[in-house]
C-alpha cells in the first residue's frame, strides 16, 4: 500500500584485518563474556533490556560460569549492579583488539532481559551475533530476538527459559 525508498541491507562483517589475531589462552574455569551496553537494575528505563544484573547473569552464575562484562561506551557509570552480584568487571577495549580479547573465555552471551521494549529485542540484529563468532568462541543467548536463529544450533545455542539456561549451558 505504500511506496518505500529502495533501501539496503549492510550486514555487519569484521575488517580482515581484525580477524588475523593470535587467540589467547583460554581462563581456566567456565568464564562467559559479555560485551555491550549494560543499565543499573534501579529505575525504569526504555533501555530495561539491558539490565543483565536482575535476573539474567544471576540465572548463568547458577549455572556455574563466572561472567566477564566489557561496558560499552560509558557502561562504567552503571556498573555497581553488576560487581555486587560477582560480575568480573573490565575496561573497554578497542574494536580492532575486541576479537582478540574474547579468544579467552570459553562462550559469549547475547540476548535480553525481559524489560523495556521487547518488540526493539524481538527485532534487532546486535553485534554480538558475529562478535563471538569472530573471536572463535560459542554464543548462549536467552530472549535473542530474531537474531538467535542465526547462531541458534550453528556456533551457539540459545536458552528459551532462565530454567534452560543450565542445559543450554552443558551444549556450548
């Protein structure tokens, strides 16, 4: 019913650059990482699908990782919530070096939490999909949005419950 602009899809890829790296060794231990934008668990947001610290990282503890979070870009005013519950908290790191720095956990995540705007969750295609899979490394995802599919059964596995998040565990 209506006339669009033509428009084109850029799918996100790696400079070639960045992906000629020597992979670090691996954390003993299970160690997941995390590295993106997070919010503090006070407050109501429309951002509310970042706030990992409520229940999601929570439910991966449980579950016997230990959870490595890089912040985005000013990510450090927010991240109290996440060195109180046990989160291992770093600095950014530069784009061109970010592969390199993930080589060492064992599995990345990606996904939600469920608040804030779920239909921007449902739709999204974030980095971190090919992230991971850039440094060489297994995705776990839980409320992925779309974006699940991809890795979905490929290089990752996608929780659908926090209850699955052990089972899904045991598949990276």
């Amino acid at each position: 019913r209506y006339t669009l602009p033509p428009y084109e899809v850029v799918h996100l890829r790696p400079m070639l650059a960045d992906l000629d790296f020597k992979p670090l060794p691996k954390l003993p231990g299970r160690n997941i990482v995390y590295a993106g934008g997070i919010v503090a668990n006070d407050g109501s947001t429309a951002f509310g699908y970042r706030k990992y610290a409520r229940t999601i990282f929570p439910a991966l503890m449980r579950a016997g990782w230990t959870v490595h979070v890089y912040p985005a870009w000013k990510g450090y005013e927010r991240t109290a919530d996440y060195e109180a519950i046990g989160c291992v908290v770093h600095k950014s790191v530069p784009q061109g070096a970010l592969a390199r720095e993930l080589s060492q956990y064992q599995a990345g995540f990606q996904g939600y939490a469920e608040d804030g705007c779920q239909p921007f969750v449902h739709a999204c295609r974030p980095n971190k999909i090919w992230q991971y899979l850039e440094a060489g490394i297994p995705t776990l995802g839980y409320n992925p949005g779309s974006g699940g599919a991809i890795y979905d059964g490929r290089w990752g596995v996608v929780a659908r419950t926090l209850d699955d998040i052990p089972a899904a565990s045991a598949a990276v």
